[in-house]
C-alpha cells in the first residue's frame, strides 16, 4: 500500500504540475474548471483536488475494500487545503516569505501529507464519516 502511496504522490505531483500550465497554453473554458485561471489562492486550490482526485481514481481498482478507500481518500482531500492555506498565509503575511521554490515545495510537501493522511484514515474512517467526507468531498468540488 506505501508503494501505491508514492506512485500517487508521484502522479499527484507531475499532474498538478501539467494542470498549473494548462489554462495558459490552451485558454479554453471547460479547462479552467480543472486548472487555475489566475493566480488567486482558490484557483490554486484545484491542483490539489482535480489532481489526487484523478490519482485516486487510478489507484481505487487495486484496493479491496471501495467504500473504506473513498471515505479515507476524501477525508484526506478535505484536509490538505486548510493546512497549505495555513502554512501558506502564515509565510506571506505572518512573515513576509514571498517565493515560487516555497510555494512549489508546499504543494509537493502538502501533497505527500495527503497520501499519509490518507494511510492514516484508512484505519479510522468508516462508515457514516466515510460518507459524510464523500458528499463533502463532491460539494468542494462543486463549487469550483
């Protein structure tokens, strides 16, 4: 399972990565719901979901259990981003940090804890929590 974990960062990381040029090369509206049309916090938002959402879909038919890998991969999902926005303001505004290399070494950073955090629910979310972070999951997604 940690091997598919980091075949997922991987994925996740070279995804995101593709996605933050797409919108620029190609201006067409149907791809800026996946990719960021500006440079706003929340449009960068969507390299975290629309990527880990496509890798964990790739990695789903390998898991035995469905239910149980959806609910600790959404639970995963809705996490990552208070904690890249967090750590994010607080190097901007808290102390006037202002670099690509850190903001690209968030992304990968936050990315990874998400596939930890992903091992990490696996054993504890079930059942109707799984479902709740699903639904969830699928209204975050809605919004964009």
């Amino acid at each position: 399972m940690k091997r598919l974990c980091w075949m997922g960062w991987i994925g996740t990381v070279l995804l995101g990565i593709g996605l933050h040029a797409l919108y620029t090369w190609r201006p067409i509206p149907l791809l800026g719901l996946f990719s960021p049309v500006n440079e706003s916090v929340w449009e960068h938002l969507k390299l975290l979901y629309w990527p880990f959402l496509a890798v964990c879909g790739l990695l789903s038919p390998r898991v035995p259990s469905l239910p149980a890998f959806w609910g600790a991969a959404c639970s995963s999902l809705l996490t990552m981003p208070p904690v890249l926005m967090g750590i994010w303001y607080t190097a901007r505004c808290g102390f006037g940090i202002v670099s690509s290399i850190l903001d690209m070494g968030l992304y990968c950073l936050i990315v990874g804890l998400g596939f930890f955090l992903y091992i990490t629910f696996k054993r504890t979310v079930a059942g109707t929590a799984g479902g709740i972070a699903i639904m969830l999951a699928g209204l975050w997604g809605a919004f964009y």
